[in-house]
C-alpha cells in the first residue's frame, strides 16, 4: 500500500507541476513526471503477479505478467517523442517571447499579432 | 499476396512508405529529384490506398469485416483489428479530404519533403486508429496522430502558431496518461486488451470491480472526448485550428478530431456501461453545437470564425452519435442516427475543408485575418491572385452555402438526416437554433468578399501574400472539394443507403429506409432557418449587438482552465454512470 501513495504523491507532484507552475519547461518536466509515474504503477501492479523475469526456458515457473512491461517500454519511447517536441517548441517559444512564462509568452505573442 | 488480410494494411503501410521515402530523398538528393521523389510519395500515400478501398469494399459490403491479429499472433498477446463498414468509411473521409488537403499544400504551403513525410505519418495514424480493435494500441495510434499534428501545426512560421500547437500538446498528453490510467484499471480488472475480451470480461463483474471499470471508462471517454473537442473539452481547438496553415488546418477540422470519435464508438458499443457515457457525450454534442456557433458568430478572426464553427458542427456530430450510441446501433433508429452522424461527418470534412482553403487563400492574398475590415476580396484576389474567374469566391460560396444547409449542396442533405433521426426531442430544437446562428455568422463572413465602397482604400498585401504559389495546384484542390461539396449533395440519397448499408452490415441487421430529403417540408424549414438567419445576423450588427459579441469574444481563457475542464468532465462522466444510470 505505502508504494502507491508514494506513486499517487509523485503523479500529484507531476499534476501540480503542469497546472500551477508558471515556467513551460517546469510545466514539461510535470508531464514526464506523470508519465513516469503511471509507468512505474503498471511495473508494480504486474510485479505482484509472479517472482520470475518472463523470459521462457527450461523449468522456468512462476513468471510476472510480461504484457504490462511490454506496454510500458512502448509508452516510454511515445513519452521521450512528446517530451523532445514539447521542449522543441519551448525553444521556439523562447526565442520568439525571450521568455520561458507562460503568461508573458501569450501577452507577447498577443500584442504582436 | 491478394488476400484481403494484407490488403486492409495498405492504407496504413503505404502513408508509411512513402513517409520513409519523402525523408530519403530529402537526405539523398538534391533539387528537383527530391521533388520528384515528394511527389511519387505523396501518391504512394495518398493515391494508392483508394486501390485498397475499392478492393476491399465488395468485402465489407457484403457484412464479411476483416478481422483477425497483427502478425498472427496469439489472440491475447497480439494486437487484433477490425477492418469492417466503420474503418472503411473513416478512411474515405481521411483519403479524400487528405488528399485534396495535400494538393492544396503543394500549390500555397507549406512544402517540402519533411511536410509531406509528417502528414503522411498523420494520415497513416488515422487509418490505423479507424480500424485497431485493442485499447493499447488504440492509444498508440491516437499518440502518434497528435505528435503529427502537433508538427503540423507549427508549421505555420507564426509563434502564436507554436504557443497553440505548444498548448494542444499539454492538454492532449497529459489527457492520455489519464487514458492510461483508466486502461490501468481495466487491464487490472480484466487482464485483457481486446475489446471483445474487455466486452466479455466486462459484464460479470462484482460491485467494486464495476467501480473500477466505470472510472476507468470516464477517463477513456474523456481522454478521448478532448480530442474531439466537445464542451467542455474544447479550449485548445480555436487556437490550433485556427494558427495551423491552411492545408493543415482543413485536415484538423475535416478528419483528426472526428477519427478518435468513431474509433471511441467502437469501445462503447461493446461495454456495458458504454450506453451511458454515449447518452451524456450526445447531450454534451447538443450544448457545443449551439454554445460553439454563438462563440462563432462573436470573431473577428475568419479562420478563428471557421475553427469555432468546426467545433459547433462537431456537436451536430456528437449528438446524433451519442444518441445512436443510447438508443443501441443494432435497432433501426440507432442505426439511422448513427448514419446521419458520419454522413454530417463526411459532409462536414469536405466544406470545412473547402472553407479553410479558400478562406485561407483569401486572407493570404489580401494580408487581413479581420472579418469587420476586410471588404473586397475578390477584386483584391483578381489583382493578386490573378483569378480572372473568381474560383476562390465561388467555391467558398458553395462551402457557405453547404455549411449554412441550403439545398442542393451536402450539408442540407447530412443536417436533413441528423434533424429527421433527431425529430421531437429537445436536442432537435437546438441543432436547429444552432442551424439559425451558423447562417448567420457566415452572412457576417462573406462580407469579406463584398465590393468595396468608392471612398475606401484597397488594401495592401500582407507578408503572408509574398512567397512562390503555384495557382494551378491551389484552384484544384479548390475545385475537387468545391464540386464534390455539390456532388455529393446532390448524390446524397445513394451516399445515404451506401453508409447506411455499411453500418447495417457491421451490426448484422438490414439497413433501414432513406429518409426523403427535398420533401416540402424540410425545404420551408431551410427557408426559415435562413430568414432567421438573416434576422439575427441584423440583430448583432447593431450596437448593442456588437457590444454583446464583444464580451462574449473577448471572455477570459486560460491554460489551467483546459486542465480544470478536463478534471470536471471526467468526474461528471463517472458520477452520471455511477449515480444516475
């Protein structure tokens, strides 16, 4: 139980940071955090499945689910797509408002247009 | 190598293929061979996937989906597909306004190898999202359509450009990792991916288990439901939508945010509690389609206009849809419901399509986004846009005209369907007010193209009229959407027995009757609708009118109240399945 109100802490720490915090590079690191978070939930809800690695062979019992890890590798790579982009576009965003608040972008880019 | 099991990958693979080619030419050759190799990709992509269609239409005509598992696989472990009516329909819409969309961009921008390889990728997502059978997968094809339309969209070179995309990023990812929660909740629940083994595994459950899979089913239709943009869902689309270049902007409003609806229509079909989550989605439609066209008729910014409209039109979409979704696809009126809701769907996509495009020429050619200043577009596009015939005008016409449900064009015939499937319900009355302000706000947007007054100026081209464009390209793409906006009005009994077949073959039942659709009725009703269009659109040309479309435009919007919008639409959907049904 401990281990998921930590991870419920973690993906709340990761919600904050995208909703409350001002900075968009901060507001893309809540992102990862979440992601890392569910990741982390999926890893240890399929650990408690079984004690082995499921890796197939002779008199190999007792393996942990292999589906779930399957599913997590593949949402880490989307997770490091849409981090890579969100920070290429932060970076157009700076050099476009010379700043990384989200509130002085959208006044700069609203007085422009 | 023919059989139909290879042959349903084709509108996946082949975008793909032709991705891979546009970058490979990009990196390995240089001026006009590269062209040359954009282009062939490009028909690879775009072209050669109408052959799958027509190959595979016979199969799922007949009621024989294509089902089965990628790679031959293990029921269980493998990814499973449906290739059936839905899928193919969903593709046609994605091929056609895709394709004209592509030829649009190769004549006004942007180009280039690196655009057509990510829009491939784009149209190679929705394919693959129209017929996955797996909910994982259903996540990772809805991920890679939003990283392709995330690129897209910054393509137009504006930052506001990239602060909209930036914004539709956020609330679009951090919406899917609560859709990864919810496929936490059922696969834990469960222990299966398949939507038959969900829908199986579903429906004996004990009552803390039917806790979990109705949370678990609000965050999936909610995460899905943003991508659509219903109320309250819908604060990243204007921006977007609106930002995007042209060509891209058609294909978001046209085709992305109504795939992940038809894919989300095969979860809930199946589930149990999925019946609910449809009754609420289509009530939710009825409210966008009316609150979304007063938005609308309040811009001042004409691609802005047209991005709010999307939105209300989407509504029209989600009402019929939800309701079909009610009332159950396998009786008849669902079943006509549900064919009213991809006929407006389709309908929608080619005059949306239509309409960015030569709105977006429009505003190109005379450099002003601004509804209230901008007077004589055409003879501006005649010196500018050296249209001797004013194609763009014309076809803009037969958008307005189709949007604005005036008989012959298409949208008469889809809104015709929705109101008839719809008649005697309180959703009826508020499509049909929703009918009032949509003529409305396009009598205000053709004012663009009305003559100028003697005493004032023309205006100067903008920035965004420099650059190379090649007309030819441009006035097609106009053309083919503008003549099928007509054709397919025209066509609309046979389109109409055509879906509805499809549909009727996927659920196993005859498809029902064709509603009539140039009855006495239904045109005195166009009739009105339009004078009361007229009517409100004097009403807000007023003073006090301008002041109330002022307030309303100019209403606070924030990158919190996205997040806040999401969290109280997931909680509404999970306490309406819990409490209410």
């Amino acid at each position: 139980m401990i281990e998921r109100i930590l991870l419920l802490i973690f993906f709340l720490i990761g919600f904050y940071a995208i909703i409350a915090r001002k900075n968009i590079i901060k507001k893309i690191f809540g992102l990862t955090i979440i992601n890392s978070a569910i990741v982390i939930l999926f890893i240890l809800e399929s650990s408690s499945t079984g004690t082995g690695a499921p890796i197939m062979g002779e008199g190999i019992r007792n393996i942990v689910d292999p589906l779930p890890q399957a599913l997590m590798l593949t949402a880490i790579v989307i997770g490091v797509c849409i981090t890579a982009l969100a920070l290429a576009m932060a970076f157009r965003l700076y050099k476009a408002a010379g700043t990384f608040s989200i509130e002085e972008i959208r006044k700069a880019l609203h007085d422009e247009s | 190598m023919m059989n139909p099991e290879n042959i349903v990958f084709a509108p996946v693979v082949l975008p793909l293929l032709g991705a891979a080619l546009a970058i490979c030419g990009k990196a390995f050759f240089k001026g006009a061979n590269t062209r040359r190799i954009e282009y062939t990709a490009a028909f690879i992509g775009l072209v050669l996937p109408w052959a799958a269609l027509i190959y595979t239409l016979p199969l799922v005509f007949s009621g024989n989906p294509i089902t089965g598992v990628i790679g031959n696989w293990n029921e269980g472990i493998g990814i499973m597909y449906r290739f059936d009516g839905l899928a193919w329909l969903v593709n046609l819409l994605g091929f056609a306004v895709g394709g004209a969309a592509w030829l649009y961009a190769s004549g006004a921008g942007p180009r280039g190898s690196e655009f057509t390889s990510i829009f491939l990728i784009q149209t190679a997502a929705l394919a693959a999202t129209a017929m996955t059978a797996d909910l994982f997968n259903l996540f990772v094809c809805l991920e890679v359509m939003g990283a392709a339309s995330y690129v897209l969209v910054t393509y137009s070179k504006k930052p506001a450009a990239v602060l909209a995309a930036f914004s539709y990023l956020m609330v679009s990812a951090a919406a899917m990792i609560f859709f990864l929660i919810g496929l936490y909740g059922l696969y834990r629940i469960t222990g299966v991916l398949s939507y038959q083994g969900l829908s199986e595994a579903l429906r004996n459950l004990s009552g803390s288990e039917s806790t979990t899979a109705i949370v678990s089913l609000s965050l999936i239709t909610a995460a899905v439901a943003i991508r659509v943009a219903v109320m309250p869902l819908y604060g990243w689309l204007p921006d977007a939508h609106a930002m995007a270049p042209h060509a891209v902007s058609a294909v978001l409003s046209g085709v992305l945010i109504k795939t992940p609806l038809f894919a989300l229509s095969r979860i809930l079909v199946l589930m149990p509690q999925g019946a609910g989550a449809g009754e609420l989605m289509g009530y939710a439609g009825a409210v966008t389609a009316l609150v979304a066209v007063v938005i609308a008729l309040s811009q001042k910014d004409a691609k802005r206009l047209l991005a709010y409209h999307s939105i209300s039109q989407i509504g029209y979409v989600v009402c019929a849809w939800g309701a079909a979704i009610k009332i159950g696809v396998s009786t008849s009126l669902g079943l006509g419901l549900m064919t009213a809701a991809f006929l407006h769907a389709l309908y929608h996509a080619l005059f949306k399509g239509l309409l960015f495009i030569t709105v977006g020429t429009t505003i190109d050619r005379t450099g002003s986004r601004d509804v209230y200043k901008l007077r004589g577009a055409i003879s501006i596009l005649r010196r500018e846009g050296k249209e001797k015939f004013p194609v763009t005008f014309l076809c803009f016409l037969a958008g307005a005209l189709a949007i604005s449900a005036v008989p012959p064009f298409n949208g008469f015939a889809s809104k015709t369907a929705i109101t008839y499937a719809l008649k005697g319900t309180w959703e009826y009355y508020f499509l049909t007010a929703a009918g009032i302000g949509t003529a409305a706000s396009f009598i205000k947007l053709s004012r663009i193209y009305w003559p100028l007054k003697k005493e004032e100026a023309p205006q100067p081209p903008g920035q965004e009229a420099q650059g190379v464009t090649s007309f030819p390209a441009l006035w097609g793409a106009e053309l083919l959407l503008g003549l099928l906006c007509i054709a397919s009005g025209l066509a609309a009994p046979a389109i109409y027995s055509l879906v509805t077949t499809l549909f009727a073959a996927d659920g196993g039942i005859t498809a029902g009757t064709v509603p009539a659709f140039y009855t006495l009725d239904n045109l005195i009703k166009t009739l009105v609708i339009l004078v009361s269009g007229v009517a409100v659109f004097k009403l807000v040309d007023t003073g006090a009118g301008g002041t109330v479309l002022r307030v309303i435009r100019e209403r606070p919007r924030s990158f919190q109240g996205l997040f806040m919008s999401f969290a109280l639409g997931t909680a509404t959907l999970a306490a309406w399945l819990l409490f209410y049904r």
